[in-house]
C-alpha cells in the first residue's frame, strides 16, 4: 500500500512539474514576438509524444570521447559538425553556433552540401530537442531542464538555422536534437535503411520512416562564442544573417581592397621615385648631353595620391592607443566595421589608406568602404533612387573598360628630340632603362586603380544586394509543428 502511494505522489509531483513547465513556456510565448518575418505565430510546445524515445543511440566516437573524459560538457559547445541525412543521404555541416550574451538566446546554422537538393520553405523543417543524460556510459534521451522555445529560418541559399530561447538561461546541458527533412527532393537511397544499420550508426527507427540527422549541442558552454544580432529582444533578420553568413566573405572583400590600396601607394611612390630620377639622369647622345622629360601620363590618373597611415604604423598607434583616435578616420567607423577589421587573416595588417582622385573609371565607383559595411549599407549613396540596385550594378559594369599603354606616351629628350629616334644610339641605354621602369611604373598603378575601382569595390556592392535578397527569401517557422521539446 505504502508504495502505491508513493508511486501516486511522484505521478501528481511529475505531473504538477510538466504543468509548471507549460506555463513557464506559455509565458515566453506572449513575452517574444520576433516581428513580421515569422510565417507561423502560434508558438506552442507539447511536451507529450517524443519522436525519439527510450534510450538514444549515439556514434561510438562521441561516446568513448566522453568515456576517456577528453570532453569537458562546460567547454564544448559543439560535439558533431557533419551530418549525412538517413534516407536520402543529403551531406550537410555545422556552419556555426553562437549565443547571445545574456545566455537565453542560441543560433545554429546548418550548411547543406548540395542545396539544391533540399527544400528552402523552413515550414518542411522539424526538430525534436530532448537532453541527454548518463552519456559517458549509456546515454538516454533526458526532459530539457529549462522553459525552452523554438524556430526554424530558412534563408533560401541552402542554409537553415535553428533558434533556441531560454529566457531563464540555458542549464549547462547537452541537448540532442533530431533535425527532420518534412520533403524529400531526391530519391531515397535505401541500401542503408534498415534497423540494424541505423543501430550501427547510433539511430533509432524514426530514421528510417523520415529523412533525418541529427546534432549535439550545449548551449551554456563557456567557449561558445556571443553574437551581437542575437543581444537585441526582437531579431533583426539583416544583422542575423550578415553575422552568421556573409561576415568571413566580406572580410577577404576588404583584405583585397585594403591590399590594392597599399599596392597603389607603393606604386605611387615608386612613380616619384623614378620621377626623382629624370632630373639626375643624363647621357651623351650624339655628342649632346641630355635628359628625359617628365611625360604627361594618362588622364584618368593624373594628380592622384594615397592618403592614410602604412598598416605597421596603425599597428603601432592601435598599440599605444586602443581607441584608435591617434590613427586618421578611425572614429568615423562603425562597430561592425571595426570589427571585420580585426577578423582579417592571422598576420594581415591592415592601413588606413584611402585613394583620393578626381577621376573613376568607366563601369567604377569611388566610396568610403572602410568606415562602413554591407549591413551598414552602401547602395542608398551610390545607386540612384527608385532604380533597381542589380539592374543598376549590371548596366554600369557595361561600361567600356579604359584601355592604356603607358610606353606610348610621348618621351621626349631636353633638346627637343624623341628619345624613340635614338635607341639604337651609343649612351642611350640610362634612359631608355628609366623610360622602361617609369612606363612599368604607370601602366601597374593604371591598371591597379581600375581593378580596384571596377572589381574590388563592385563586389561590395554586389554583396549588399544578396543581403537583401537573402533577407527578402528568408522564411521563419515556429510552433510545435517545427520545434518542440520534451518536457
């Protein structure tokens, strides 16, 4: 009798605690509304049918890891990175997986290897999100321990995220979450499909009556690194998807910009240089001492100069002035991009170097870059209004390409002669020699400056408007229909 009433107890405290539970995740759902973007406003969470139940089958490799005690759960953020879908066989990987700062908010984002082959409508997304417990010995799927919501965004590009808020903080768990394929687009491989090969591969049966994989993370993990679109209540979509998605492309846009500059600054100094020269070089031609002139060099490049400071002397006033007030227009960044300053490659040193000219070539554009970033934004200055920003970008880069050979132009000797009319003169050779290298001098800053001004900065340009047209295609779901959790 004593037991059966125990047992009654621990049913009713169970019950009142999953009751509890319920009401601390109805309390979320009317706190977050993430805006307009989401497709599905009902958010609810039944903490009643488990997709994958009883004990949970993890990879030998995951296991043994934690059984040798190489994972230390307060460290790892992370336990598996690539994913192979079960019935059709769909590679994907673990693009990246942030928190916000407070630690209530989390964000993964799934990379697929072929997107084609998979649907963009986050609406044929599902997860199923349990703990885990007793997994250095015999793990089990476990209730996740804190009030939990969340979504699924599809950003149209073969890459979905899944959302996890937990406004009371996240418990320093692992969560194991089955990623589920609603729509299969290809054809199922079958070869695999069978219990004891799913065994074998640390799944259950619902693996083989659905297309799924699935991911191990621990949100509380100390390293887990913060992201700033993730601090703000309501999600901005465009910050959302720049920092999780475009941020490592626009830092290899800016290192080659921040090159070209410091290649066109050389050059620039290089042309002074040999310019220098022209005044303390002479030959005998002909019995008559002379000198080169100074040619007129192509007008889409005269008057130029580089302004800013080398990248080994901003290095050195960051270094006595973190602030970076010392080092010229560097307050006139915005966060974001002093930041993606401070992701260029391990060793890169970047300058402050900006081309000043009155001259831009056909199909380019001249913009401050530095101080801004795609998410900032850079079309509303250069692209005119009421226009199409791709049509637009199009149409421009039809412009014909500017076309220069700097030894055609006109050298001519301090007598008046050409110099072309004696190269095959005794004593020539100093000047012909320095009408060769100021020529190569020109024709590479001529040709850098329009790279510069055509490629380089149209693919700013070019990025900003994927940005958009990401953000425009991104689709969020939520509800029960595309997370739930057990409770």
């Amino acid at each position: 009798m004593t037991n059966t009433v125990q047992r009654k107890t621990k049913q009713k405290k169970s019950s009142s605690n999953k009751e509890g539970m319920q009401k601390k995740v109805d309390r979320i759902v009317s706190r977050f509304r993430l805006g307009q973007h989401y497709t599905i406003e009902r958010v609810a969470l039944i903490s009643g049918a488990a997709v994958v139940s009883g004990s949970l089958l993890f990879g030998s490799t995951i296991v043994y890891a934690v059984q040798a005690g190489n994972i230390d759960f307060s460290q790892t953020a992370t336990y598996n990175v690539e994913f192979r879908s079960s019935r059709t066989n769909q590679v994907s990987e673990l693009a990246g997986f942030w928190k916000n700062v407070e630690g209530t908010r989390a964000f993964a984002v799934i990379k697929f290897a072929v997107p084609a082959n998979m649907s963009t409508n986050a609406e044929d997304y599902f997860a199923y999100v349990t703990g885990v417990k007793d997994l250095g010995t015999s793990p089990k799927a476990a209730d996740v321990s804190q009030a939990t919501v969340g979504s699924i965004y599809s950003f149209g590009d073969g890459r979905i995220g899944l959302m996890l808020e937990a406004p009371e903080g996240f418990d320093m768990q692992v969560l194991n979450i089955t990623m589920r394929a609603k729509k299969e687009l290809v054809e199922v491989d079958s070869t695999n499909l069978t219990s004891e090969n799913m065994k074998a591969q640390g799944y259950d049966d619902s693996f083989i009556d659905h297309d799924q994989w699935r991911i191990m993370l621990n949100p509380a993990a100390e390293t887990l690194a913060t992201l700033p679109a993730l601090n703000d209540e309501q999600i901005d979509l465009r910050a959302l998807y720049w920092q999780t998605s475009m941020t490592d492309t626009e830092v290899g846009h800016r290192q080659a910009l921040d090159t070209s500059l410091s290649r066109m600054n050389a050059l620039l100094g290089r042309i002074e240089n040999y310019k220098e020269a022209l005044g303390v070089t002479s030959a005998t031609i002909m019995g008559e001492r002379v000198s080169l002139i100074e040619p007129i060099p192509h007008e889409s490049i005269r008057g130029d100069r580089i302004e800013g400071l080398a990248s080994v002397d901003v290095t050195k006033q960051l270094a006595e002035d973190p602030t970076g007030k010392s080092v010229p227009g560097w307050e006139d960044k915005t966060f974001m991009a002093a930041s993606l300053d401070n992701l260029m490659s391990e060793g890169y040193q970047y300058n402050s170097y900006r081309l000043v000219t009155d001259h831009i070539f056909g199909g380019g554009y001249d913009f401050d870059w530095r101080n801004r970033t795609t998410l900032d934004g850079y079309l509303d200055s250069v692209i005119p209004g009421g226009q199409d920003a791709m049509d637009w970008i199009t149409d421009h880069a039809y412009q014909t390409k500017e076309t220069w050979n700097a030894t055609q132009m006109e050298w001519v000797l301090s007598n008046g002669d050409r110099l072309e009319d004696h190269v095959l003169s005794e004593g020539a050779k100093p000047l012909i020699d320095l009408k060769n290298n100021l020529a190569q001098a020109y024709q590479d800053y001529f040709n850098e400056k329009q790279r510069y001004q055509r490629q380089l900065l149209q693919q700013l340009l070019i990025s900003e408007t994927q940005l958009d047209q990401a953000v425009e295609n991104t689709q969020v779901a939520q509800g029960s229909d595309a997370v739930e959790f057990r409770f």
